[in-house]
C-alpha cells in the first residue's frame, strides 16, 4: 500500500492522506499533481480512491495578504470571488452587510458559504461566464447596484482579465483589491528530475497557465517521452495548454470543465 509522494527540499508539509488500496495491473497509474498545498492533499485522496499514486509537486504555495481596513466598510453592492484562496483570506469580515457574492464555481461557492456569506451565486467555471451572469443580473434588477458604484473583486495580483474585462464590457464598474499571492516554490531540476520524475510519471496534473510555465522550465517536455507512449499532460482549460510546449503534440489532455471532476477524467484515456 503506498502513500501519495510528497518530498521537498528543506520544507514541511502537512500530513499525508491516509492510503488507499491501489488497484492493482495497469490501471494503477502514477499521476504528478502541481497545484498547491493543502488542495494538493485533497486532490491525493481523490486519486488513491481512484487507485492510482499520487506524487506532490507543488509549484506554487499561497501567502494570505490582510485586506486594507478602508475596504471592509465601504457600501459594496456586490462581491466577487475567483478563487477559494480569496475566500480564505477574508473570511467573513464582508459577511455582515448581507450584499450578495458571486464567485467562479461551485467550490468557492461552497468556500463562501463556509465563511458565513448567505446569498452566494456561482458561475459555470470562467471568468468570462462569471461576468455575464454578473451583467445579466444587473440588467435584470436582480443586483441592485447604484450608477457608478463598483463590485468589489477579492483576488490576487497575477490573474486573467476576462472577468474585469467582461464587467467593462457591460458597463458595471469593478475595484479589484488584492488578497493573496501565489508564490514559487523553488526547486532544482536535479531534484525534480530524481525525485519527482522518476520513475516518469504516466500524467502530470497542470491547473493554471502560470503552472504549466513553471513545470516546463523545470522539466523539458522531451523528459517525458518514452518508449512505453511517455506521460500525458492533463490541463485543467485550453488556457492552460495553450501554456505547454507545442511538441507535446498528442500529449496533452484538457478537461471538458474548467474543474478538478472533470480534470480526472482525462486520466481515463490512460487506461
């Protein structure tokens, strides 16, 4: 019975999923996940379940920024959330006024709810979705919103703009206030090369643009050829795999949905 990998370099991490029985011949599959710790160890529980190997290479870990106090009491009229990180880094310090939220997905959906916010509406999984609904309900009456005022939009720094974009588009003004950081994890391709990819991995786990960049200037994608059909590189969105080298080719898998679910389900061509 194996435990999901999660060696690093001089770091700590939080305990390991507790295993799983594999599923044993070739179905078993050893399977990288890139995307930050603790979701990371959520998404390793999901994969033991599945029988397969999870091994943890995050990329990237999150650094919760305070939110400027002159924020928090301002009349918004609307909230919007891209991100479960965005939800944590707050909490319920907007929560009191009862002004509606609108977040990306069902997860941060779910991630508000948890944080004590009541009226909660969730997008289909883009940002471009995210502000269509946004407009179609400020068109409708159903956000009521003061001319001129802004939604406030929890976020990060280094994000997409469809979101703000498709809000301009509609004419609904957004201030974007930063929450939280994404920083890198440094590694040695040495270290990634010895630990991490070997034995190679039969599919890599890719849930953001920025992801996929960084992985690739760690790994050289002909790494992951071999002569059993190399490893297959799972994106979460087109974005994502627009991210990876062209060479790839066939190589790469993206999600139906911009969502975890839907993400593991390119493992089934594997099998």
């Amino acid at each position: 019975m194996r435990s999901p990998s999660v060696t690093r370099p001089a770091r700590t991490s939080a305990p390991v999923p507790a295993p799983v029985s594999s599923k044993a011949g070739s179905e078993a599959m050893r399977v990288l996940v890139t995307r930050p710790e603790p979701a990371a160890y959520r998404t390793a529980e999901r994969l033991v379940a599945l029988g397969h190997e999870p091994v943890l290479l995050p990329l990237y870990e999150t650094r919760l920024l305070e939110p400027e106090p002159g924020f928090t009491g301002r009349p918004w009229p609307a909230l919007v959330f891209t991100s479960a990180n965005a939800v944590k880094a707050v909490g319920n310090r907007f929560a009191a006024a009862g002004r509606p939220v609108y977040t990306v997905g069902a997860a941060t959906a779910q991630a508000a709810r948890g944080a004590g916010y009541e009226t909660v509406r969730a997008g289909s999984g883009s940002g471009r979705d995210l502000a269509e609904l946004i407009a179609g309900e400020a068109a409708s009456g159903v956000l009521a919103a003061p001319e001129g005022a802004p939604v406030l939009y929890l976020t990060t720094d280094d994000r997409r703009r469809d979101l703000e974009e498709g809000l301009a588009k509609a004419g609904i003004p957004v201030e974007a206030l930063c929450v939280y950081r994404m920083e890198e994890i440094s590694y040695t391709t040495d270290f990634v090369l010895s630990v991490k990819i070997t034995p190679l991995p039969d599919a890599v786990l890719l849930y953001s643009p920025k992801a996929a960049r960084r992985f690739f200037e760690l790994v050289a994608a002909q790494t992951l050829d071999s002569p059993a059909g190399g490893t297959i590189v799972s994106c979460l969105s087109a974005d994502v795999a627009a991210a990876c080298p062209r060479s790839l080719g066939d190589g790469i898998r993206i999600a139906e949905a911009p969502n975890e679910a839907a993400l593991l389900e390119t493992l089934g061509s594997l099998r």
